[in-house]
C-alpha cells in the first residue's frame, strides 16, 4: 500500500507489521506524554526530586542522550574533514541517531524546569559565567546544524525527489555538507564541555569539582573526549540492534570496523586521561577541601554508591571495551564487538549518573547525611518517551528514507523486485 | 580608620547561647511569606530559609551534647562575588550585590532549572514545588513588603533585603546616605530570645558583627576570633555567617577534615 514511499532496491515488511509495531512503540510514547501534561499541568510535584536533589534523572538523561548523541558530530568530524570516506555508509545514520538524541534532550529540558513559559530567559537575560548558558546556546545551534544535516535524507524520498526543487536542493545540501559538519564539531566541542562543566565548576560540591585550565574544569574535556569516543559506539550499537530486527545486513562490516576502531581508541585515549583525572581528584583537589576518596564510596544506604560505581565506571565500561575495542580480532567478532560498544555505552552513562546523582547524594556539611532518590513513575514515564519517539522516527526513517547506502547491495532483491 | 563605602552585611551566630527555640525560623516565615502545607513534615520538600539543624556528639551519657545550629543563606561571596550559586544561574535571576554583599534571588526570572540548588553546598536554595496557598483570611496578614512566590521556582533567605530597602528610602527622606546598626536587623536577629544571632556590616567596625568577628578582609574575611568559624571553610566559598562556639567539637562539626575520617 505504501510501496510508492519505499526507496528502491530494498525490501520493507508489510504495511500492517510495521503500522502494529509503531502502535506497541507508540502506545509507550502516549504513556510519556499523559506523564508530561501531568508535570505541566500540576507542576514538578509529581516527580520525586526534592530540595537536595534538584537535578535528577532527567538532568542525567539529558547529559546521557546528548554524550551518546555524539556519534553524529565525530562521524561527521571524520567524513568531511578528515576525509574517511568509507564512512560515508554510516553517517546518515550517525546523523539520525544525533537528531534522535538532541532532539529528545531538548524536550527533556523543556518538561524539567519549574517555569517552562520562561525558558527563553535563558537566552534573553543570559550568565555568560553559567555553564548551563553555554549549554543552552550551542546545543540550540547544533540542533539546528543536525536538523539541516538531516533535511536532505528527508528529500530523498522517492517521492519528494521527484520534484526537481527538492531533488537539486538535497543534492546542493550535501555539496556543502562539509560546513556543516564543521560548525556541528565546533559547536558540540563547546557544549559536549559545558555539560562537563555543569558539575566540574561547582566548588561547592567536592565530588564534582575539578580543578583544570583557566575557565574550564578538566570535566569539560573529559566530557567531549568521552561523547567522541561513545558516541560512534553508540552509533555501532544502534546499527547493529536495527539489523537485528530487521534481519538485515545494512552495513558492510570494514566500515563498521574502521568506526569502531577509531572509537576504540579514542576511549583509550579518554580512559588514560580519567584515570589521571580521577587519581588527581582524589590525592589532591578533594582531600584540600576536606574529603577523602573513600568518603565518597562508603557510608551510604545499601552501598548504592559504593566502590564499585568507580570500577565499573573506570574499569568494566572503560578500560575493558577500550582494549576489546582496538584488539581487531574483537571487532571481527560481532559478538564480542557488540559487547564492547554496549559496555562503553554504559560507562558513558554511569560517568553522567555519577557526576549528577552521586554528586548530589554526597553530604557536604559534616553533619548531614547521604540523601537518597528514586525516580517518580512520570518521571520514568518522560524519560522513556524520547526513546520511544526516537524508535519511531528511525522506524519511519529507514522505511521512507535511504538511510543505508549499502543496502541494496547487501540485500539483493530476488528476480523480480521493485 | 577609614570606613569602606560598601556594606558586608553578615551574621554572627553564637552556638552556645541558641537554645533551639525555632524562634528565628517563625519569625523568618512570618516575615518573609513563606509558604507552608497541611503536611509540612517532609523537609526536603518544605521551604524555610531559616534551618536549624540539631547536632550531636555521638557520646553517650553524660558526656553527651547537643548544639542547635540556625543555617539561613551563608551570603558566599566567593572571588569577586562569584558565589557558588550566583555564577551558575544561567538567566541571571540570582546576583551578588557589591553595595551590600547580600546574595539576592530575582523570583520572576527565575525559570526553575535549579542548577543552583545543585551549586549550593548548604541546602539554603529550596524549590516551590508547590503554589502557596494560604489558610483563609491569612492572605491578609502577608507582609506587603514581600513578594510571595509562585510554584516551580528557587527561593532563599535574602537577610530580609525588604527591610534594607525600607530603612535606606526612610534614610533619604531624612536626608542621610547611611545607616544605623539598629535600623536595619533581619527578623530571625530580632526574634532571638537568647540573642543569640547579631547581624550588621561587617565592614563597618562600630558593628556589633565586625567586632565580634574582627573580619579579616584580605583573606575573604576570615575570622580573627578564635571562637568564630564559618561553616565549610575549607570550599573558599567566603560565607558572610559565621558561628561562635567554645566547644571544640561543635566547631569541628563545621567543616570536614580529611585525618578526621
């Protein structure tokens, strides 16, 4: 019935398969949006935030998304300015994982503050010392970079392409895509460190505070080191769960391999460097404002933040899919590979929860206590509706759009197909 | 001894006379419009600028102690101002005021992202998660010097700024530029039964609080009284409250050392 949209060379399955799962994924996005009118309607109440948790999980979600949404600014950082052209397989994808993901955190941030109607104040009576400032600007610009980014995978569509305006249009976009990715890596250098910075300024917090270089904590380097080297991961991640429920291959494998091993070693390159950071942090910054590392890991309820966040963190999801992802008999492996761009993906994750959550759960004043937090249902709600939203915007996108170069390719259709 | 032209307005809390009353607390929500629920039991979710916290030395008897410290907003004044909370706010609805070293917070530009909340290392920022709603016929009783605020923004203890501003308009009709120590106290000063908290210019060495304290301005006002203490000094975040004590364990209670753990 929809045959006309599909791109061609490809096969897509039929209208009401695809139309059963968007409404499964969908009825998840109404079960989001009935939380999200609930908090606009009633206020921030509904959540379980509180006077010393002020930023939750949708703070950790918003930095999480954004770390792993990186994989658009890197992909593209490398397709036209570095010249990888083998990449040119994967960066639409790329591109649409950061659309997804960018997309999500701003609406995210749009549902968590307290007075939404003044969201522009931002902008309008805007801190240039606040890193929430820097944040907000260059993510608003990066949005609109990956939205130009992917307007000519929109056009692309069979029968959008048709008319020769859009046809040439796309074809110019592309021509200058170049620029774009430029201003995209610009701009996501700036805010990827911001977010580091959110929780390396604040001086008052010992278990975020990092000393660095001038204005910028090392967390800000920290931060867009790690979104460049997870990012791509998740990239490979999201690829290869796409081809698993399409039973697909979508793309050929020595791209695949030469993404990963860029990853690889940027996260070895960002390991190294949060182990001297971490060591740094807890000989020297955090003991001169009275702290111990171990004040941090022990003496909270039920070990939730014990030891192990940091080894998991450092460790599991650091140094382990670092050296799995540059040996190139792992990345061969598609199992072992996908282990290890799943384990990096979780420690992007568990580096956002800690410098947000665990920050806060620290007692600072000698005689209080660790402070705990459990996420509200609309809380959980909201955060789970980016990701359904995202499920059915790549859902629609792979079916009407050529996202895969490679597929057609990869996936002959049989003697007589469209 | 030249007087400087700026005030740092301060606070000198002595630990050893509160008693704990919550006087100081009443008088600030009275003063101040706070708002308050049926349940107020949860304090993480309650606004008071005025906490006092109770302290204990974890002795058994008799050698136990208790010690009631009151935490309004500390007034940080950082480097140059840059108070912990005051440099994140990313809409400039809070600012630090060089005239009088007062931490102030602008509630309508305040758009509820509570970065400060997060900065804040005393929990003195609290959060309207709720629109106030007053008991019948209270509404009436509401200071009219202070805004109430309205739900999902940040709010704090501003030393009653409302009362700064009414004692300089009454000062310039008179025709004078300065203040008097007693013509301008906050509410939580003046309801202290024990007096307990003494508040003034710490600038000014005729106040009370200079000579209490004896400022040490060159070094972000460091007490010179060996009885005097600021909570967390060790952070740099230069707080214009400081304690009195002349129990050694309730002073150490004020901040964390690392050969303590």
């Amino acid at each position: 019935m929809d045959s006309a949209l599909i791109p061609k060379g490809v096969e897509r399955c039929p209208l009401g398969r695809f139309l059963a799962f968007i409404a499964i994924v969908g009825a998840v996005l109404l079960w989001g949006v009935v939380a999200m009118f609930l908090i606009y309607i009633k206020g921030l109440n509904q959540t379980n935030m509180n006077n010393a948790y002020g930023f939750a999980l949708w703070i950790w979600a918003d930095l999480a998304v954004i770390a792993l949404g990186g994989g658009a600014f890197f992909t593209g950082l490398l397709r036209y300015i570095f010249g990888k052209a083998e990449l040119k397989n994967i960066i639409n994808y790329a591109v649409l994982i950061g659309f997804v993901c960018y997309s999500s955190a701003l609406l995210i941030l749009a549902i968590d503050v307290g007075q939404p109607l003044r969201a522009w104040f931002i902008f309008w009576h805007a801190n240039v010392h606040s890193m929430l400032t820097e944040v907000a600007f260059c993510l608003t610009c990066y949005f609109g970079v990956l939205t130009i980014e992917y307007i000519p995978l929109i056009l692309e569509n069979r029968q959008i392409e048709r008319i020769s305006f859009f046809r040439h249009l796309a074809h110019n976009m592309h021509g200058i895509m170049a620029v774009f990715a430029a201003t995209g890596a610009f701009l996501s250098f700036f805010h990827q460190g911001s977010l580091g910075g959110v929780s390396g300024v604040l001086y008052g917090r010992p278990f975020g505070f990092r000393s660095g270089i001038g204005i910028w904590p090392w967390t800000f380097f920290l931060y867009t080191w790690s979104a460049a080297a997870c990012g791509p991961c998740f990239t490979i991640l999201v690829t290869r769960i796409t081809e698993m429920a399409t039973r697909k291959k979508l793309v050929k494998d020595e791209v695949i391999d030469l993404l990963a091993k860029i990853a690889g070693w940027m996260l070895v390159t960002y390991i190294a460097a949060k182990i001297v950071d971490t060591v740094y942090w807890a000989a020297v910054t955090a003991p001169a404002m009275g702290f111990t590392l171990m004040d941090f890991y022990t003496n909270n309820p039920g070990s939730a933040y014990g030891l192990w966040i940091l080894i998991a963190e450092v460790g599991l999801c650091g140094v382990l899919p670092a050296l799995m992802l540059i040996a190139p008999s792992v990345r061969r492996n598609a199992r072992l590979l996908f282990l290890a761009v799943l384990l990096a993906v979780l420690g992007a994750c568990l580096n956002r929860w800690v410098m947000i959550l665990q920050m806060q759960a620290v007692p600072v004043l000698p005689f209080e206590r660790w402070f705990t937090y459990f996420p509200s249902w609309q809380e959980i709600a909201t955060t789970i509706l980016p990701v359904a939203y995202g499920i059915i915007l790549i859902a629609f996108s792979y079916r009407y759009l050529p996202i895969f170069p490679q597929e057609a390719e990869l996936n002959p259709l049989p003697e007589g197909g469209r | 001894m030249d007087q400087p032209k700026n005030k740092r307005y301060g606070m000198v809390i002595d630990l050893d006379k509160c008693t704990g009353c919550g006087a100081c607390m009443v008088a600030c929500m009275a003063e101040n419009n706070i708002p308050f629920r049926d349940d107020d039991t949860d304090k993480l979710l309650s606004v008071s600028w005025m906490h006092v916290y109770r302290l204990s030395n974890g002795k058994p008897f008799p050698q136990a102690e208790e010690c009631f410290l009151p935490r309004p907003c500390q007034h940080c004044e950082g480097e140059h101002g840059h108070s912990p909370c005051v440099s994140v706010c990313p809409a400039t609805a809070t600012d630090y005021d060089m005239h009088t070293g007062i931490v102030s917070q602008i509630y309508t530009r305040c758009f509820g992202c509570r970065y400060c909340m997060a900065a804040c290392p005393y929990h003195v920022r609290q959060f309207n998660w709720w629109d106030p709603v007053w008991p019948e016929g209270m509404e009436r009783a509401l200071n009219p010097d202070v805004s109430v605020r309205m739900r999902g923004v940040v709010e704090k203890c501003s030393f009653c700024y409302s009362r700064y501003q009414t004692a300089l308009n009454r000062a310039y009709v008179e025709g004078r530029r300065e203040l008097a120590e007693e013509e301008y106290q906050t509410a939580c000063a003046q309801a202290c039964p024990a007096g307990a908290i003494v508040f003034g210019d710490l600038n000014n060495p005729r106040h009370r609080v200079h000579r209490i304290v004896q400022p040490d301005l060159a070094h972000g006002g460091r007490p010179r009284n060996p009885k005097a203490f600021r909570l967390l000094e060790r952070l740099g975040t230069h707080p214009k409250v400081y304690y009195l004590t002349g129990r050694d364990w309730v002073r150490r209670a004020g901040d964390n050392e690392v050969q303590k753990s």
